[in-house]
C-alpha cells in the first residue's frame, strides 16, 4: 500500500496512460468524422454532435487530452493525469449527449492543465514557461465560457491562442541554445500579450499576431539548421518550416478577413498537425515509453497533408465545393495513414526488441 502511494505521488505507470490517450484518439476519429459530414461527406444522426461540435473535439477533447498527459509526464505528479482524463471524458460526453456535462469537464480538465504548467514553471521561471502557464490559461478561460454558454465562434481567439502559444513556447525552449539578439526574446513576449489581448476580441488583430510568430519562428528556430542535417532532424525540420509556412498563410488571411475556413484549417491543420507529425517520435516514447522508430515513410502523410490542405484552401477560397471536400478527405486521410505508420513502426520496434 505504500509503495502505491509512493509511485502515484511521483506519476502514473506508462501502461496506465495508453487509455487516457485513447480516450483523445475517440475525440480525434469523431471530430475528423465531424469535419467531413460538414462539407458533406458523409451523414446521419449518430453524427449529429461531431458534427455541430467539430472544434471543440478536436481542439479541447483531442489536443487538450494530448497536451494535458504530455504535460502531468513532466509534472510526475498524480493529479496531474486528471486533465487528460477529464478532457477525454469530456469529449465523450459530448458524443453521448450530454453537452453540458461534457463542457464543465473540458474546463476542470484544462484548469488542471493549468495548473501543472505553473508548478512546472515555478520550478523553472523563464520565458517558455511562463508562455505554457499564458497558453493553458487561454484554453482554460475558453473552456469555462463555453461551459458558461458563450457560442462557439466568439472563442476561436482564445483556442487559437491556446495551441499557438503551447507550440511556440515548445519551440522556443528547444531553440533556447541558438544565438540570437536580446530583442529576440522581447518580441515574442510582445507577440504573446498581443494574441491574449487579441483573444477575446478582433480575429483579425489574432491573424496578425500569428504572422509576427510565424516569423519569429522562421527567424530563430532550430529548424532552419537541422533542415540541413539527415533523418529524424531533417524531417523534424520540414514538418516545422511547411507548418510555419501555413502559420503565415493563415495568419495572413484572417489579418486581411477573408477566406475564414481557409484560414482556420491552415492554422488548426497546417501548423498544429505539422507540429503534430514532427513530434510524434519524440513525445510518443517519452510520455508511452515506447519507441517510435523514424521511417522515411513518414513523408508520405506530411506530403499529402499539404497538398489536400493547398486544395482545401483553393476550393474555399474559390468558392468550389467539390475541391473543397476533396481537400477535406485529403486530410483525414493525411492523418490515418500517419496513425497507421506511426502504430506500425512502434509494434515492429518492439518485436524486434523481444
């Protein structure tokens, strides 16, 4: 009994958190099945909820499930695996119906997201930590307006700030041993307070704070070395630099307020899962103690991530809806086969180890 208390005060066994990101992946298959009966894919009744609620799954019942359980890892800290939990359970209970149930609990799960990124960052005080405790308190503060009732659309600027300060805040943490001038830290920190202040307001003021980061990043991150080396780095690289390159477009376009579907996908699928693709087979044996072996065919997914993508935006962009839907299937297809890559080389890895 002891020795319990003593491993859950530390954290949660490898093997135990496979489910908490399962109950993610339900989130994230429901929420693409969403997306695409949304342009007319597909239909029907048990699709009802994916499909009225497709952002909500995707970004607080899949990302905050993922980011939440990356997150208690690195805490090592019991309580800290109830955000994964409650996100997950949350998106659940927004597939069986129960809408309100499943809305209080994707905010306790991001209020406890929040609160392990400020004991990580009182461990530690600096700038990418203090950007991960800003990042969390915008999903938090989503979360518990969409509890509260606030429509969906008048919250995309704090879910947006959510993910693209949680991923800059990452990236400038790995980037930290580059040389770059002091002012550089600076403007991040400005392009940070501009995306909260811009959150609970202007779209347009958050497209131009996504573009100031897009360039920030392209700037300073470690990417535009590595992009040089071979293997697992140079495909971490060109996840980064095509995601950044999409971070810019979309930052553009909800800038000049236009083509707002366009924009939306080309920051939630262009940046967030090229962001996603990169650092599976580095977060994957960290958080599952598993190892995901890198495999050239892991540029097959990316490739066909952003070549749908590019149709997508074209089709909304040029009002053609048959383009539009085939960009959409594109992307969901990007997506399982990377899953199918991804799971195929972690059960072959692990046969050849036994």
């Amino acid at each position: 009994m002891v020795a319990l208390t003593v491993a859950a005060a530390r954290g949660w066994p490898p093997q135990g958190r496979l489910p908490l990101l399962a109950l993610g992946f339900v989130c994230l298959v429901a929420g693409i099945a969403g997306g695409l009966a949304r342009t007319g894919v597909a239909s029907g009744p048990t699709l009802a909820p994916a499909v009225g609620l497709h952002g909500v799954l995707m970004v607080c019942g899949f990302f905050g499930t993922v980011i939440s359980l990356e997150r208690a890892v690195a805490l090592e800290r019991a309580w800290a695996y109830a955000g994964p939990l409650a996100c997950g359970a949350g998106g659940l209970a927004i597939l069986a119906g129960a809408t309100s149930i499943g809305f209080w609990l994707l905010a306790i799960g991001s209020a406890v997201l929040l609160g392990a990124s400020a004991v990580l960052a009182g461990r530690r005080v600096s700038l990418e930590a203090c950007t991960l405790v800003v990042g969390a308190g915008c999903g938090f503060a989503a979360n518990v307006q969409l509890a509260l009732g606030v429509p969906v659309g008048l919250l995309l600027g704090w879910w947006i700030a959510f993910l693209a300060l949680t991923i800059g805040a990452e990236r400038l943490e790995l980037s930290r041993y580059l040389p770059r001038p002091r002012s550089a830290h600076g403007w991040f920190a400005a392009i940070a307070v501009a995306m909260v202040v811009a959150a609970s307001g202007s779209l347009r003021v958050t497209g131009i704070a996504l573009l100031a980061l897009a360039g920030w990043l392209f700037a300073y991150d470690l990417a535009r070395k590595t992009i040089q080396a071979r293997g697992l780095a140079r495909y971490i690289a060109a996840c980064l630099l095509a995601g950044y390159g999409w971070l810019a477009f979309g930052g553009t376009l909800l800038a000049i307020g236009t083509g707002y579907d366009a924009a939306l996908h080309a920051v939630l699928v262009g940046f967030v899962f090229s962001m996603v693709f990169g650092h599976a087979p580095v977060i994957v044996p960290a958080v599952l103690r598993r190892a995901l072996p890198y495999t050239p065919w892991f540029y097959l997914p990316l490739a066909l991530l952003h070549a749908s993508l590019a149709l997508r935006a074209a089709g909304g962009l040029a009002g053609e809806q048959a383009i539009r839907m085939a960009g959409s299937i594109g992307n969901a297809a990007a997506i399982a086969l990377f899953i199918a890559i991804a799971a195929a080389q972690a059960i072959h890895s692990r046969r050849r180890r036994r």
